[in-house]
C-alpha cells in the first residue's frame, strides 16, 4: 500500500503526500509574510483525496473539490494518490478529509484487515458520484470465452494495491480460479499496452456506468477486438458475501462496440469517504454544494455524467454510517434511503 519512492529510503509516498497536504494548508498562512493574527485566522484547508494523475477518479475528485472552491466559502485541495485503497490508509492515519473511495474498500478499512491488518480505519460516507465497470475482457481471437479459460493465462487488473486488484482476486477466489491464474500487475497504461502486445490475457475494461473510458476508446481506434466475460451470478453472489461491496450490473450495448448482448458486469461503487473530525455544517455545505450545482460539474466531463441527486444515494453502503451532514441534506431532498444508519461525530 505505501511503497519507497527513492532507493535510499530517505521518503516514501505517504511522507509526500503528508507533505503536500502540510504544504497546502501552510501556503494559506504564510501570505507575504504577514502579522501572526493573519496566519491565525487563515481559513482550513480541507484535503482530499483522488486517484492516479489523469485517471477517472482522479479527474472526478479534482473537478468536485474545484467546485465546493467556486460554489462555497470552503477551501478545498485535491490531492493525487493511489486511489481508494490507499485514500483509506490516509483518512485513518488523518492526512485526508475527504476522499474517492471504492466500495470494496469498507470491508477491510473499517474492520482492520488485509492491508489495514490491525489498523481500522473510522470514517463515513457522503454521496456516490460514480459506478466503475471493471469485468475481465480478453483479445477476441484468443480463444478465451469464459472465466475458466483462464486458467494458466497472464491476468493482469492493472496496480497491485488498487481496488481493482482487490475485487478480482474476491471474484476470482469465488470462482475457483485465484490460484490457478498467473497474476502481473501494473499501472492502467501498462496495463492497456500489454493487452495490446500480448504480454497479458486478460485485463479489466474500464466503464464509468456503462460509458466506456478514453483507454477503452483507443482500444476500439486501435483496431483491437475485444471479448468481454460474462460473470456468472452465483460467481458475484459468493463474492459478495465475501466482500459486499463488491457490486455487479447489468449493462446494455451501445456504451463500447466490445459489448454486444446485456452483459452482468463487476462493478464498483464510488463513494465519497470523509473523515469523522469534519463537523456537520461543513460536510452538509460541502453535499449541498455539489448537488445543487451537479449540473455545472457534469459539463466537465464525461466521467462527471453520474453526479446528480437522483445518483447520490444510489451506491452507498447500509453496512457503514453516513456523515450527518450529509444524511441532513439527503433527507431534505426526499432521497434518504430507510436503509442507510447516520453515523456519530
């Protein structure tokens, strides 16, 4: 989950992005050098947390925290990290206020195992902003038709500690299969070049909701013809009671040409995680200034099309808690769901 980022040990990515966040909220006081009541009264800044430089998550989380900057009295900064998985680590360890999550990622945080092995994470939802589509798809012409033709074959569902990688190894242990594929790991745009090379079988396609991603998209450009699996629906319920959040969808063709029948697809949730510390009118300013403005944030961009009130409550979990501020504005709207428990601060 951390990794040394420099041989010599001196700083790993954690230290960074601790810096980063120190930094930001340093450059808030230290304006021109002025009185100490300046630096005093210097408004937080609330970090949060995004993914990979460029990816979906990434460009989602950016476009959010800019947002609550425009729209609010709030100050805000995004910070690059590995994704859900590591943005987990970092609320628990009180780096980040708020920050991308994926659903399978509760189940580990908040019970203090696996990568958080006897460090539980606190933390709440706010809103879900997204769904990824992340099914194993293969070459067409390699003969791969089903989850057990991949036996013995290169399986490659791009980094090592991200969330993907964790919701296939469940499905794949639900299937039978984890130990009996060859597992290789790599950034998304490793993992798209090996797919195109050959130096993988398998590897996940990437969808936001049934809109396929730009990588999904230079696949296509390329001339590459795909085939993705069909996921069997006793495979996802086993998987899902070993991790809940681990989600499937049915999924109409016309989002990519690799899709061409309704397809049951593993999938995702994005939720938006915050830190326990945030009190109630900043988490209930920071829910009500996205959805009321999710029709300027959706012009962003196309990975920004699921924000919107009728998606808020869509992906969130009733194992976990909800920030109360964010149940507050939820239920103004009429979209609290009788499900959901509101968590303490």
């Amino acid at each position: 989950m951390t990794r040394k980022m420099f041989e010599n040990g001196l700083s790993t990515r954690r230290d960074i992005l601790r810096g980063a966040a120190g930094a930001a909220a340093g450059g808030a006081a230290l304006s021109a050098l002025g009185p100490m009541a300046e630096v005093l009264a210097a408004p937080k800044i609330y970090q949060w947390g995004s993914a990979a430089l460029g990816s979906t998550g990434y460009v989602i989380i950016t476009a959010l925290a800019a947002a609550v900057n425009k729209f609010s009295k709030l100050r805000n900064s995004s910070l690059s990290t590995a994704g859900g998985a590591e943005n987990m680590a970092l609320i628990g360890e009180g780096v980040l206020d708020f920050a991308q999550t994926t659903s399978t990622d509760w189940l580990p945080a908040t019970s203090g195992t696996g990568r958080y092995k006897d460090n539980p994470v606190k933390v709440m939802q706010m809103f879900s902003y997204t769904a990824w589509n992340l099914s194993p798809m293969v070459r067409k012409d390699s003969g791969i038709k089903t989850l057990e033709d991949l036996v013995g074959k290169k399986v490659m569902p791009a980094t090592a500690g991200g969330a993907t990688t964790g919701m296939w190894h469940t499905m794949f242990k639900a299937a039978g299969l984890y130990d009996k594929v060859k597992w290789t790991y790599g950034s998304w745009t490793s993992t798209y070049g090996a797919i195109k090379s050959g130096a993988a079988d398998c590897i996940p396609i990437l969808m936001t909701n049934g809109r396929a991603s730009p990588r999904v998209t230079e696949l296509e450009a390329a001339g590459i013809d795909m085939r993705v699996l069909d996921i069997p629906e006793a495979t996802i319920k086993k998987a899902q009671a070993m991790n809940p959040g681990l989600l499937s969808a049915m999924v109409q063709p016309g989002g990519t040409k690799f899709l061409t029948k309704p397809t049951r697809l593993a999938t995702l949730g994005g939720v938006l995680g915050v830190h326990p510390r945030i009190d109630e009118e900043t988490a209930y300013t920071v829910t009500k200034t996205v959805l009321d403005n999710a029709a300027f944030i959706r012009k962003k961009g196309v990975q920004l099309q699921d924000v919107s009130l009728e998606f808020a409550n869509s992906q969130l979990m009733s194992a976990y808690p909800v920030h109360p501020g964010a149940a507050r504005y939820l239920k103004e709207k009429g979209i609290w769901r009788n499900d959901l428990k509101i968590g303490k601060i």
